[in-house]
C-alpha cells in the first residue's frame, strides 16, 4: 500500500495562491546570489533572511528577499526552480502571485531610468512559464499583486499595468491585493477593482489573516472573487452562510497563519470547519519557503491533523480546479482525471 504522501503526490491539484517570491528557498538565493554578483552568499547568510517573530516581521522577510532578485535572469531562475518544485509534488497547475507592487517600490530610480525593467522581468517569467509547461507539463497563470499598505496609486499602477499587457500575454489573468490589512482594507481600491474587472481580469484578495470578518466583507463588497486566509470568518455566521451559498472560492493557508502568529496552532486552523459546512475550500501553501510547508504537504497535514479521508481530499483538489481560473472545460478535465484517481 502506497504512504499518503505518494497517494497525494499523483493527485492532480492547483495551487491557487502561492507567492513566486515566497517559493525561492535558501539555496535558491544562494544560486541566485551567483548570477552576476561580487560575491555570493553563503547559505548561513541566506537562511538569516529567513527569519522572523511574526506577521510584520514576515512581510519585512519576505521584502528582503524580494530585495536580491535583481533582474530578468533572477526572477527566471527562481519561477523555474518553483515550477520544478511544483511538478515534483504534482500539481499540474498554479495561478501564481508576482509582487509588482514590490518591484516598483525597491527601485523607484532604476524603474524611471529604464522603462523595460518590467516588460524585461516578465519577459524572463514568461520564458520560464513555457519551459514548465514544455518539459514539466505544468501550467501556470500569473496574478499581478500590490500592496495595499502602499498607496492606492502604487496600487492603479500594478493594475493597470496588468490590463494592458494582458493582451499581448493572456497568462495574466488577475490581480490581488496583499500586504498589511491592519494598516488598510478593501475599500479604498474600490474603483481599481472594477476597472480590473472591466478589463477582464479576474480578482483576488488578501482577506481576514490579521483581521475581523468585517475585512472579508469589504474584501467581498469590492467585488473580490476569491478570497485568501479568510481566517475570521467564523467569527460571523452571516457571513459564513453567504460565503456558503454564494460558493465562494477560499485560498486557505494553514501553516502560513500558525508560523505567522496569526493562528495559534494547526489544530486551531478552521479548515475543516469549513469543509464541513460545504464551503468552497481550497488548499494553498502562500509562502512555502518562509512556512517550511508545501501544498503536498498541506494536503498530508489535512489528512494527519484535521482527519481528511482521502476521498475528502480529493473533494480539495477537486475544489483547486473548480475555483481556478481555468477555461470551464480545461477545469472539467482536470475533474474528470481526479475521479478516476483510485483509493477514496
Ligand atoms: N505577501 C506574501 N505573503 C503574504 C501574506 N501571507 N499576507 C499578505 N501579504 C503577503
Ligand atoms: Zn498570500
């Protein structure tokens, strides 16, 4: 009889919120410190970025890391180092976050002497993409993410930038909105999200890690199709009802919220509270290199922790592809291939 992990492993699943950035490891920083650089990294050095005692100090981590990617040939190596950590735990696809917002904010001088740092990165994520899909079979669509705790107008730039290159690159298919939700909600980006949306982009929204369920519903009220950690929830029954009929898909994160401090242990963790009371749930690992958590494993975590038979996980990466933004019939595909997975 296979191990868990082997049966999870060959489980078609999407990864529906993951951070590029968050994926680059240690020794991927090592590697990346090498492209062109004085003097490289030691892997000490490397995994001291890495620390942090909470969410604040993780959303400066992550900046920091954020930080040595440098240039195109950077940010090629670590989304193909991501896409061959994908593959390696079987998901075939993932709709993958890019930190826009953070790119323009580290380099306001370079950003305004060079008008094709950007185009130049993402032509470099692009070539990468497609390698995936070629030698990997894995598919990827990107999300360009601001921060809201910057300004709205940094906010519009990230947007709009995505409404006007998605025809030229139809891999980009949202937006969303990450950062310090402490520091400002959903409303002030009102007006940008219906824009997106006019733009045909589809939008996602950080929504209820550090906060009350009075963020999701702004989250919600802005137009937000998908919400991430969504970890308050709870707290307001009328508000899980109607993300119960409304189906809304859920970006879960468990071992994101434990190792940020915003939950107090994964036993704690509403997933399968809200499994149980029919919500659209998905599973996601968010930042796995800072969480020490893949998808994969939050699947086997799911099944150790929480008691997720299998035919309940395959119920999540059934939901993965569901709540994708994938064409409907590439989605019933990927549906039809998990129903014929054995072992329920
Ligand atoms: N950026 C990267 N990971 C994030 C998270 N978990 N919350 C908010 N912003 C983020
Ligand atoms: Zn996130």
């Amino acid at each position: 009889m296979e191990t868990i992990s082997e049966w999870i492993r060959q489980l078609p699943k999407a990864e529906l919120h993951l951070h590029l950035e968050g994926t680059i490891t240690p020794p991927t920083l090592v590697e990346l410190s090498m492209l062109g650089n004085a003097r490289p990294m030691t892997l000490t050095e490397a995994q001291t970025l890495y620390a942090y005692e909470d969410f604040t100090g993780f959303l400066q981590a992550f900046k920091t890391v954020v930080t040595e990617l440098r240039g195109p040939a950077e940010y090629e190596l670590a989304a193909w180092r991501m896409l061959q950590g994908l593959a390696a735990q079987g998901v075939c696809h993932a709709e993958v976050y890019i930190s826009v917002g953070v790119i323009f904010r580290l380099r306001p001088e370079e950003d305004k002497s060079n008008p094709d740092l950007f185009p130049d990165i993402f032509a470099a994520l692009e070539r990468a993409r497609l390698r995936g899909e070629r030698e990997l079979g894995v598919t990827l669509s990107w999300i360009f993410d601001a921060v809201r705790h910057f300004t709205v107008e940094e906010a519009a730039r990230v947007f709009r930038l995505a409404a006007a290159m998605r025809s030229a690159y139809p891999s980009i298919v949202g937006i969303g909105l990450g950062g310090d939700e402490r520091k400002t909600g959903s409303e002030p980006f009102r007006a940008l999200y219906e824009e997106a949306a006019a733009a045909g982009l589809r939008l996602t929204n950080h929504a209820g890690e550090t906060t009350g369920p009075e963020a999701i519903r702004e989250a919600l009220e802005i137009g937000s199709e998908r919400l991430g950690h969504v970890l308050s929830a709870g707290d307001d029954p009328m508000l899980l009802q109607e993300l119960l009929l409304r189906q809304v898909p859920l970006e879960l994160n468990p071992s994101s919220n434990v190792k940020t401090g915003v939950c107090p242990s994964l036993e704690a963790h509403p997933l399968r509270r809200y499994f149980d009371a029919g919500l659209m749930v998905t599973l996601n690992s968010d930042d796995p290199a800072f969480f020490g958590a893949t998808v994969a494993d939050e699947y086997r975590l799911a099944h150790e922790v929480h008691g997720f038979s299998r035919a309940e996980l395959r119920q999540l990466a059934e939901n993965s592809f569901r709540s994708s933004f994938l064409p409907e019939a590439e989605k019933q595909a990927w549906i039809d291939r998990i129903g014929s997975v054995a072992g329920a």
